[in-house]
C-alpha cells in the first residue's frame, strides 16, 4: 500500500483512547509524518514516549518485508510481528476464542469431501474499524495458491471454494479431500479491504508496513534508517485481554546488545548470537539467558530444471564437495553456537561416483554453475559466495548471483526453509504447489503427499526422505540459532526465561501482550 494511506490509517487509530473496543466514527485522518527526515544517527537510543508504558526490545537487522507467508520475508522478527498484530483462526493447535465464536466441521456442500464452517466474534474488527470477515479468509486462501514463492501452500491448494455468508461473519470453506489438519489453516490473515481491489501483488503488500492490525498490536511506525520499529497498543481490540504495556518497541543491535542491554536500552533481546553474546548475557547481573533453534534452516536447493545440473549423481558429487560446517561458520560470521545440519543419506547407487579430485570439476559439470542468493540476505549470499569459492577451488566454474530465488534464473539457490512443519515440507515436493522453489515433480510422490493430506498416510517425512534420498534436491546447511537474553526490568505471568512459551517459528515475542514493565 501507499504510504499516505498507511500513515493515515495507522495515526488515525491512535486518536482513539481507552483499552476496549470502541468502533466510533471513522478514523480521522493526521499529516503524513516522513520519519527518515530528521532520523538520529543508528547508534542512538529509542525514544521514550512521555506519558506511556514502553518497553524496548533488541532484534536483528531487517533486510525484508513483513509478509510472513512468503520465503523472501522469513525471519524471526517478521513471524513475530505477524503474531501480534494479525488475525489467525487457530493459535498452537486452540482455537482463537477473541477472533471466532466456533470453527467445527458440518456436512460437506455439493462435491465437497469436507466443509468447515467458521464463525467471526461480531465485534473482530480491523484498527482502521472495518469489520474482520470472510473476505479476509477468502483474501489469504487466493494468494497462497497463486503466489510463487509462499511458504506452506500444501492443505490451502486442497480447499476448492470459500464461501461468505451472514452479512461476512460466516465463512464456510470447502475442501476437495478430507483436510484433517484444517486447523492449521488461516493463520496470520491480511487485511483483504486495504488490498483486494489493488493492483500491487501479494509478495508486495506488506513490503513496508502492515497498514491496519487485527491484534492486540498495531504497527506505528517503520524506520529503517534507525532499524526501529514502533507498535502501539490497538485500542479497537476488542477481546477481554488487551495489551499491558502501551508501546512496544523494536530495535536493531546489530554488534551492541551487550552495551543497550547493560545500558536499558533494550529489556529484552531475540537475536542470532554472534562469537560473544552468550557470554555477555551471562556476564550481566539477574539477566537470563536461553538459546534455541527457530524452525528454519539456511539450505541450498537444486534447480531441478538447471540445464548445467541435470542427474542426481551430479548434484551428488556438488553436495559432497561442500563442507557444511565450513559454509556455517563463514554465513554466520561464529564458530560457537552452530547447529550445522546432519547430512542426508543417499541412494548408495548414486554414491558409487567418485567425488572429484581438486581440479577437476569441469569434468563433472561442464557448465557454469550460477549459484542464487536474495541480496537482502547477507547471510544467505556469504553463503552463496562461500560456495561459489568452494566450486571453483575444486574445478567447477561458478558464479554468484543475486536477487530472489524465486525469480532469478539459477541452477542452485540458497535460502532459509521451514522445518518442523509437515505442510510446509510436503509442499516443498508436491509438482504444482507455488512454494516449490526446485521445480521437483513425481506423479507418484504426490499421490503419496495427497495421501498424507488426506489423513490416509500417518506421515510424509518417510517419503521427503526417500525424495532427498534418490534426487539429492536440497542440501541442508545450519539451523536459525536465536538467544534470549531478559532483563529483570520485564515482568511477565513465567517464573523464569525457561518457562516462557515458544510459538513456532517466531519464538517468545509473542507474549508481548502479558509483558509489563518493572
């Protein structure tokens, strides 16, 4: 969207005051406010909002947009943010009581094999005050099955129709097989009325900001100058539980969490730990410390359609050439804290070749090898270009390029991908679903994969593994290692950093709503 139109929106629903849902008239809207204009140098400390609770919290550098269904904006802060100012149906497998009055299946409508009817709170409503409604559900279900490049598109290319009725409140969506894990749908909805009728696509939408929130957050601001981002607590929520804390506030530390964080500049941290910050965080008095794996792992992926990699025995011999905790280290910028991927097992016929001998390479691969990496990702193109150095030591001719895998013509790209979710995974493999970067395609792994959807197979993960097993389509790298690290100037319902609940693929951010400052 404009910028106009968000800053209009988004200053227009701060003039509203009290905690509750007050749907009043429309927003009225304030002068557009260019806040890279007089922007203080990065280095400087977030501003404190007079008369306000706020909390500040550290995060990585944000080098993408902020939609959360697609590769190019993954992130653990993009999952986050979604968290807290998006919509979603179902939130760790329970249903969203402040967003739906029920979800439940009813009998399936003509040649469905499965409908499920969801019913809206009449009081859900977007921070710009237009009503949540089967607009939005209808709005997400369009996109993931059309955009290249979303992540998890497998169980959204099942559902065949979306229905609104009763003046919006009800959706009832139809699937063209059972769906058993329906309940993993529709998370992180957008609001439709802001985007349907535009002509920016859906891998542009939230490139800059999330214009109108159905969270108990809403997004204030984004200066990127800066590295901060600004959530103002969403005075139109209108569930039982609004947000404790007025402001929060999120912050770039970059190479300075041990000196915001020992200074109060930051409360709280979820960031990539570089060679020292576990030892910082410890080092500091009552501060607590944790690290984790997100469920995301850096990964290089074949083209299977490359005209330089043609045969599994090729992407073999490439993938044995590398040595991932090597890549790790260089990507990452640490030796300490590297959960380096496992090798694959694969076909023993396709081991039978010999790896080649330094120098060699060409005689494998005749081609130029164009290795594809998404140039705001520095991680993943140090990656690329490590691996680019590692081909052309030992024989090959490669290349760096970059721009986003999923556009960018390449024969091997590097990328983050989702792991610890089945759906994602699946649709990784399956040979017309948009979140297929490879371009793999079986007939009979799909069937296999439609299986699973269908709740007829108990997994997928034997068959991704045979997949990985024969073709060698991916070669996984290192996972997304984050640390915590709290101050006790945050209270919240835990006893203890340990005890703080962990949301898939963004970690604790998500509890912000319950923080209080101490």
């Amino acid at each position: 969207m404009r910028a106009s139109l968000f800053i209009s929106l988004v200053c227009s629903a701060l003039v509203v005051a009290s905690c509750a849902a007050n749907p009043g008239p429309p927003p009225v809207a304030e002068p557009e406010v260019d806040v890279r204009a007089e922007a203080p140098e990065n280095n400087a400390p977030v501003e404190q909002t007079p008369g306000r609770s706020q909390i500040n919290v550290g995060i990585d550098s944000i080098n993408a947009g902020f939609n959360p269904h697609l590769r190019a904006d993954e992130s653990a802060f993009t999952q986050s943010l979604a968290a807290l100012v998006l919509p979603s149906a179902f939130i760790d497998g329970a249903m969203n009581t402040d967003l739906l009055v029920s979800a439940e299946p009813v009998a399936p409508v003509g040649e469905a094999k499965q409908t499920i009817r969801y019913v809206i709170t009449p009081a859900a409503q977007w921070s710009d005050g237009t009503p949540v409604t089967g607009a939005d559900f209808r709005y997400l279900w369009q996109n993931m099955i059309s955009t290249p490049g979303v992540i998890g598109a497998a169980g959204y290319q099942d559902i065949s129709e979306v229905r609104v009725l009763d003046g919006g409140k009800t959706v009832e969506v139809d699937f063209k097989h059972s769906f058993p894990q329906w309940k993993r749908l529709f998370t992180y909805m957008l609001p439709s009325h802001l985007f349907v009728n535009d002509t920016v696509p859906f891998n542009q939408v939230l490139i800059s900001s999330i214009p109108a929130s159905a969270g108990k957050y809403m997004l204030k601001s984004v200066d990127r100058g800066r590295g901060v981002v600004t959530l103002n607590r969403n005075d139109r929520y209108w569930g039982d539980n609004p947000a404790e804390t007025d402001v929060i506030t999120f912050q770039e530390v970059r190479d300075r969490t041990y000196q915001l964080m020992r200074s109060g500049g930051v409360s709280y941290s979820d960031v990539a730990p570089d060679e020292t910050t576990v030892d910082i965080g410890t080092l500091m008095h009552d501060t607590a410390v944790r690290v984790r794996d997100r469920e995301a792992q850096l990964s290089l992926v074949f083209n299977m359609n490359s005209p330089a990699i043609t045969t599994p025995e090729q992407r073999k011999i490439i993938a044995d050439t590398i040595d991932p905790h090597l890549l790790a280290k260089i990507a990452l910028g640490r030796s300490s804290h590297l959960s380096v991927a496992e090798p694959l097992a694969r076909n023993p016929q396709v081991e039978e070749k010999k790896l080649p001998e330094e120098g060699s390479g060409s005689d494998y691969v005749s081609t130029r090898i164009d290795v594809a990496a998404d140039s705001r990702d520095q991680q993943a193109v140090t990656l690329a270009q490590a691996l680019v150095d590692t081909l052309n030591n030992k024989g090959f001719d490669a290349a760096l390029i970059q721009g986003d895998p999923q556009v960018t013509q390449a024969d091997i790209f590097v990328t983050w991908e989702r792991t610890g979710d089945p759906l994602a995974e699946v649709s990784r493999y399956q040979c017309d679903s948009p979140s297929n970067l490879s371009g793999f395609c079986d007939e009979r792994a799909d069937f296999a994969f439609q299986q699973y959807l269908s709740g007829e197979r108990a997994t997928a993960k034997d068959k991704v593994e045979q997949l990985e097993k024969n073709e060698v389509i991916s070669v996984p790298i290192v996972a997304d290692t984050r640390v915590d690290i709290l101050s006790p100037k945050i209270l919240t319902p835990a006893a203890s950093l340990d005890e703080w609940p962990v949301f898939f693929a963004a970690g604790s951010i998500p509890t912000a709503p319950e923080w209080r400052k101490n």
